[in-house]
C-alpha cells in the first residue's frame, strides 16, 4: 500500500450513507461495464456466485449500508468506510470482527484503469463478493486474529498469505486457471494477464512458499499462487499461523523475480 495518496475520505452522514456525484456514479458505471466481460470468462465460481447473491447496483456506487445488509445475512459480516490508507493494526482488528473495511474514495479518470490504493470499486466490487462464502469470510477472520497477536514486525510477513489469496490467489476450476482473489477482479489489465499471460510463473498453493515469496504493489504480479480446492485456505485457518511465519523468517524471503521499485524523484 502506498504511503500517501491524493485523495480525500468521503465521510457518511447520519444515516451511514455517502453522497457521490454524478460524475463519480458515472466512473462505477463505466468500470462495472469494463470488467465485468472480462470477469464473466476469467473469475472463478466462488466470486461470479458472490456478484449474483450481492447483486450490486451497476449505474452508481453502492453504499457500504446495502452491501453490509447481505453480507450479515450471509456470513455476519460487514462493510465499513475507511480513509484510504489505513495501517495493518487497524485492518487486522477490523478483519477480526467481521468488519470490511472499505477506502469511502472512487478512483478519478486520470487514474481509471490503475491507481495504486484501494478505491471504493476495488473493495466493494472486488472485495464483497467472496465475504459472501462463508470459507473466504472464515480464512479473512483468521488472517485479522492472528494480525492481533502477531509483533509489529511480523506483519508484513502474514499479508504475504492474505495477498497472495483473498487479493491475487488462482484456483483451479473444471481443468482450467480461473481468477479468485479480488485484486485480479478488480484491475482491467491484470485479471487477463494472471491467467493468461505465458511468462507468469503459477505456483502450487503452499503457506510457507507464499509467507516467504515477497512482491510488489505498483506492478502486475509475476507470481501466483493457484488452489485446487477453495478447502486449501480452511486448512491454512487452521494451522498455526505465527509458528509458520518463525518458519518462514528462519527460511528467508525467496529472491524477488521483479526488479526493484525505482526511487521517487
């Protein structure tokens, strides 16, 4: 996640919703009718079953009231509005209450086909469709529980597994490569390319392999990490998730397969 960004949180009012403009109405519409094609052919079940149950609306940004209301019938979750950038703690403890939380922002035309922090498409189109099932809402609990005992600096080691999964995890669905994780959903060009692109390297799911294999936000992925069965992320909530950081520590990180980020000017 970046360390700044140039937008401003949009605040609810009483009633927990936000005001967006028509021309930020009209930014969701035009995502919406960008990707979802390509979601359709390239997303896998869990999350094309997720859009179905949430149904969201296609012609404006939903509010985070009406998607908490299917969500809570469904897993007990919810949506809350965040400022852009919120620190691990806090995304943790909310993880761990069964509390989304969701950038209140949506992205400007300058930035529509990428922008590096969550927007509010990203977490609600992204994001909401899976906390729909009941294994991802369970393995995305986990994930916050153990942020809460975990020290400071193993953090960045956990987000490795919640990256490599809930944002850009793979599974393999009736004999292909399909897209699960939500950062893939919600990104025009790096949904195709996680699945189709030949030189990316597709690695079989393995929770010390994913803890040590490190990566960068601001490019698409030339790793991913592919399920076979969605059950694989109930087993890893299952295990012992800060003795397989120590592992991981001990082990090292893997040599990155990307060059380095180049220094701001």
């Amino acid at each position: 996640m970046p360390k700044s960004t140039k937008y401003v949180a949009k605040e609810p009012d009483a009633t927990g919703r936000i005001h967006y403009t028509a021309a930020e109405d009209a930014v969701w519409r035009d995502l919406v009718a960008q990707q979802q094609p390509h979601v359709e052919t390239l997303a896998a079940e869990p999350f094309l079953a997720g859009q179905r149950k949430l149904n969201l609306p296609k012609d404006r940004v939903p509010q985070c009231v009406e998607v908490s209301e299917v969500l809570r019938a469904h897993t007990g979750w919810q949506v809350a509005p965040v400022p852009a950038l919120i620190g691990f703690g806090r995304f943790f403890k909310m993880l761990s209450e069964k509390t989304f939380p969701a950038a209140s922002f949506i992205r400007d035309r300058e930035s529509f086909d990428y922008i590096e922090e969550p927007d509010i498409f990203h977490e609600i189109y992204g994001h909401t469709p899976l906390l729909t099932d009941a294994r991802f809402a369970r393995f995305s609990q986990k994930i916050g529980e153990t942020g809460l005992t975990c020290a400071a600096a193993d953090y960045s080691w956990l987000i490795r597994l919640y990256w490599f999964t809930v944002e850009f995890g793979l599974i393999r669905e009736g004999g292909e490569i399909k897209a699960l994780g939500s950062g893939l959903a919600s990104s025009p060009g790096e949904l195709a390319h996680s699945v189709q692109e030949p030189s990316v390297i597709r690695k079989p799911f393995d929770v010390i392999d994913i803890l040590r294999t490190p990566y960068r936000i601001d490019i698409n992925q030339p790793i991913y990490f592919v399920l076979d069965t969605v059950e694989q992320l109930l087993e890893a909530a299952e295990r012992d998730l800060l003795a397989d950081i120590k592992t991981a520590q001990a082990l090292g990180l893997h040599d990155p397969v990307f060059p380095p980020k180049p220094e701001a000017a």
